[in-house]
C-alpha cells in the first residue's frame, strides 16, 4: 500500500495550512482531473492532470497555442482569445481524445493587479470554545467588505499573521481559546472590466471558471516548497507581457506586484534597435541573445535576409546582447525597488530569488539578477510535482503557471473548499503524451566573422502548437488560499 508522501505535506502548506488531508486520499487512484488554463501574452496553454497514489501530477492532456488577443496580460480581443484558447483546447483533445473538460483553474495578471494591505477582528460571543474554522472564514470574509476603488474588485483575500487576545504572530489560531481573534491581510485586488473580459473568453469557450488565481502564486505553488517560504524568497515571473513578483518570508506571503515589462518588450526593443522583423528579433533572442554584453562575443555577427531585394543585414551579437541587459536591468531594478519597499533584502531572503516563466530561460540572466538585486538567484523549475514519465516540455519553467493552477485546485479538492464531481472517470495517460517532446524554432546559423549567404529562417512556431501538504499552505481557509508564462518562443 503506498504510503503518504513528505513533498506533498509541504505543498499543500502553501495553499491552506489548513486541517489535514486525509490519509486516504493518496490511496485512492480515482482523483478528480483538474485542468489548468494560463492565458498569457504569447501563449495560451491548457493542461489537464490528475495526482496519482503517491500524490505526484500525471498530466492527461496538453495543448497550446499562440496567443493574439492578449496585450501586458490583459485580454484585449476577446474574439482572438476565444479563438486561442478553443486552438488550445483542441490539441489537449487531440493529445487525449478520451478527456471531458468543462472547468478550468484560470491564471491572473496584467497591469491592472494590485494589492494592499488590511487589519480585521472579531470579537467573540462564546469564548469559552475553541477557535473554529467557521470564526476563520468569518473573519476572511469580512475583508471582502474592505473599500477599494470604484472599478477594481476583490480577487483574493490572504490572511498573514493571526492574533489572539495578547498573543501575537499566530500562524493557526484554530484551537486557541479567547476573546478576540484578528490577523492582517494581503488583499489582491484587479480591475472589474479586465475580470469580465477574461471571464467571458473562457464562458464562451463553452468553459466555467472554477477560480481565478493570481499567476505568481500559482507559480510559486509549482516551483517552491514550505521551506523556501519559511527562508525567505522571491519569486519572479518573467512572462510575456509583464512580471509577476511574490515575497514570502516566515511561511507568509508578504508582498505581489505587477511590473508591466516581459519578453516581448525585449523583443520589441530588439525589433526597434536593429531595424528587423518582429519574427527576427524573437528568434534572435532565444537563440543568441544573453542578459550580460560582456559574456557576447564581439567578433560574432548573425547574417539575416534583406526585405525584398535590400541586402542582407549583419547584427552584431554584442549590440544585441547590450539592448537585452539594457530592459533585463530595468526590469531587476523594479524587483530592487519592490524588496526593499517591504524591507526584503539578501538577509531576509535566504532562499534567494527564484525566477521563472518563459523569460528565465534567457542566457546570463541569473548572473545579471544577482550583480543587480545582490541577492542570491536560482531557476524554478516546476519538476517536483510531475509524476515520472511526465513531459519534457512541461518540466520548463514557462509552465510552471498552469502546473500550479492544478495544484490550486487539489489544494481546493483536498480541504473541501470547492464542491467536485463525485463519480471521476479512470482515464489512462496516453503514449502519445509520454512520447511527446519539445517543439524547436528553425535554426539560425551564426559564424565567427561575418558571411552574407548565411540567413535567418523565418520563425515556424507561429502556427504549430506542442502537440505538500501541497504547496499552498498557510493562506486563505485556515491560513489561506495561496497563492507564463512562457514567452512563446521563449526568452
């Protein structure tokens, strides 16, 4: 009979501290298959997972595809959107045709997110009894009441410490006896139009939204454990259209922030700088581009196609490594700026920095991070949860997002926080799934000194689609609900 897996105790501390899961749970093969729908700025991707007995993710379904309708995280085109996510859908279908997918867990960001901070108490009638989950969930939704600006809605509420009475710093009050019982809150608010708009791109894919989750906690859940929140750590997103922050410190989530800055600035930049396509400029990133000049060769040139008759052009590898650390140092200033606003700096942060989403992919981009932020950085890659056999291309950090969407909603399955189809279908993971590997962009060629017959292919991924206690432990029920994105193509 298997038995209960440690790593899964510590991820479920990052969603809700809150009453144990079952011992049975693990055991019994036939859990709920929980679907992960993460609508980025370049990509849109789909996964479909289920936790086997030993509590790891067996992915039964993948799709992706190119995202059009959404700009800086934000849907724009809901039409486009619509039409991305159904493209999305259809390869998860085709990937496994015996799929039935009719909710999805739904990533969050844009520059229209932000956050605050409240205080909340309540006194007690009875207190002669022990503190209840009832009173805990009272008290959360209270902050529910909390005034914000007129347009934006509440999208999370995240309780940090608890107190009760003259006792402080509590990080579970339920079982405590006394007269007064509050904690402060981490309010995650957006705006009401932008909610709507993703909300309906979802319903009129003939899908309901079971949750909004704010994407950096969702990648938070897939790439760190409880004792990365307890040292101290800072994750960074780097997606597409912008850069999602989290800070967690002593098991709590401290801060989140939005940075309106992703891959496709830097892409643009390029784009602009060097006079190429939008298509040149992306493949020339992923495949030479390094957040560091000084790591560029400078006697390294890449030879691209002249636009109808023009000659061919010669870019300097070294120009284009300079007006990549040029935006990589902008965004890490932000980061900087972020930290010391909460008074998170290299002695706080023993667990460093972790980065992830499509944009940490980028060559020297941990060298740069550490030389600008002073603290330590690390690539979070979202493996720790994926069953063995799972999919080299989701072990990649633009993933990490939509993993984390499906360990939300386990964390939600497991304490009953969300009602679930009882009578959940065996389906097999599917050999084309474990046989499926990464799609790759055409090749470039680069030579030492310059040679004007080498060209650029044009890009080919733009219509191909790949074919913890969990972590999310101490917020939101009994300490709470915790809380890319890949650039496509990469950074």
């Amino acid at each position: 009979m298997p038995q209960e897996v440690t790593d899964n105790d510590d991820n479920n501390t990052i969603f809700k501290n809150v009453t144990t899961i079952n011992k049975h749970i693990f055991m019994n093969n036939e859990q709920p298959i929980i679907v992960g729908l993460d609508i980025g700025t370049t990509k849109i991707a789909a996964i479909a997972g289920r936790k086997n007995e030993f509590g790891k993710l067996e992915i039964l379904g993948f799709g992706r595809a190119n995202s059009n309708g959404v700009k800086h995280g934000q849907v724009l085109n809901i039409d486009e959107t619509i039409k991305a996510i159904r493209t999305a859908l259809e390869n998860c279908y085709a990937s496994n045709p015996n799929l039935e997918i009719n909710e999805v867990y739904v990533g969050i960001a844009g520059h229209h997110i932000k956050s605050l901070q409240t205080r909340g108490d309540i006194v007690r009638h009875d207190n002669n009894e022990e503190i209840s989950q009832r009173e805990i969930d009272q008290l959360v939704a209270d902050q529910y009441k909390t005034y914000i600006p007129a347009g934006d809605q509440i999208i999370d509420v995240i309780p940090q410490e608890f107190t009760v009475d003259n006792f402080q710093n509590i990080p579970n009050p339920i079982g405590y006896g006394g007269v007064k019982v509050g904690a402060n809150f981490h309010i995650i608010t957006g705006d009401k139009n932008a909610i709507r708009n993703i909300n309906r791109a979802v319903e009129k894919s003939g899908l309901h939204t079971k949750d909004l989750v704010l994407q950096p906690l969702a990648s938070a859940a897939a790439v760190m454990g409880y004792e990365d929140m307890e040292a101290g750590v800072a994750i960074v997103d780097i997606g597409g259209g912008t850069t999602d922050l989290a800070v967690f410190c002593d098991g709590i989530l401290r801060h989140t922030a939005v940075i309106p800055f992703g891959g496709e600035n830097i892409t643009n930049d390029i784009k602009t700088g060097l006079g190429v396509l939008k298509t040149q400029a992306e493949q020339m990133k992923v495949q030479f581009g390094s957040a560091l000049a000084n790591e560029a060769k400078a006697n390294a040139f890449i030879t691209i196609p002249g636009l109808r008759g023009m000659p061919p052009k010669e870019i300097s590898v070294k120009n284009l490594a300079n007006i990549i650390q040029a935006r990589m140092s902008e965004i890490m200033d932000f980061v900087t700026y972020h930290l010391k606003q909460v008074g998170m700096d290299s002695r706080v942060l023993n667990g460093g920095i972790v980065l992830t989403g499509g944009g940490s992919q980028l060559k020297h981009l941990i060298q740069l991070t550490e030389y600008v932020t002073g603290v330590n950085t690390r690539i979070g890659y979202p493996t720790e949860h994926l069953a063995p056999g799972h999919i080299e291309e989701l072990a990649k950090p633009m993933y990490a997002t939509c993993l984390g969407l499906i360990l939300k909603g386990y964390n939600d399955y497991e304490n009953n926080l969300k009602v679930f189809e009882k009578d959940f279908k065996k389906i097999p993971v599917p050999d084309n799934l474990k046989k499926l590997e990464a799609v790759k962009a055409a090749p470039i060629v680069i030579e030492e000194e310059p040679q004007q017959e080498q060209v650029i292919q044009k890009d080919k991924m733009n219509n191909r689609n790949s074919g913890f206690k969990d972590i999310w432990g101490k917020f939101k029920h009994s300490l709470i609900d915790l809380f890319q994105e890949e650039e496509d193509k990469a950074l």
